[in-house]
C-alpha cells in the first residue's frame, strides 16, 4: 500500500465521516452504535468495502422522507447488522478457520 493510497483512503473515509454527521441526531447515533457493531463482528473488508456507505445512503434516503431510523431498521440494530452482513465472511468466520486450522494439543 503506497503513501497515495493510505492519503486517499483517509480522504474518503473524512468524506464519509462528514456525510454522518449531516444525518439527524437519530440517525448518527443508531449509525454509531452500527459502526461499532460492524467493526467487532462485521465483514473483513468493511473499512473499503460498499456497506457503510450504503448503511449512509440508505439513512440519508430514510431522513429525506422524514422516517425515523427506527422505522427504518426496527428496534434491534444488532439483527439489522446481522441481515446485512449474513453472506459476508466475518472476523468470527476467520478466527473459526484460524483455530480449526490448527491441531488440538489436547487430541494429540
């Protein structure tokens, strides 16, 4: 990875950020907890790939036509995460391969 690409990625990622923080109060804290969510469980390509930026698309689409966020996504925002990401590779999926991997001291 070239300085170039570290400068444009920190510049899509301040872009994104300024997107969020023109969603409503609503709307950036269920994004937040999201995030946070995504980043312990979510997908190994989260922080380039396509999700966030639509979780902000669709959020921006839901505020324009003055939904709640909730009526949006429902009351568990862990499910909705879970929807989302369900036929992704995860970081749970990845530490499973790791450890399966690896022999068993206990078998041996």
């Amino acid at each position: 990875m070239s300085i170039r690409d570290i400068v444009e990625g920190k510049k899509q990622w301040r872009a994104h950020m300024a997107r969020v923080k023109a969603l409503p109060p609503d709307y950036r804290i269920v994004y937040k907890e999201m995030q946070t969510y995504l980043f312990k469980v979510g997908p190994l390509d989260l922080p380039d790939g396509p999700l966030l930026p639509g979780i902000v698309d669709f959020f921006e689409g839901g505020a324009a036509t003055g939904k709640g966020v909730l009526e949006l996504i429902g009351n568990d925002v862990a499910a909705f995460c879970d929807d989302l990401i369900k036929e992704s590779p995860t970081r749970a999926d990845a530490l499973r391969e790791s450890i399966g991997g690896r022999s068993n001291p206990a078998e041996q």
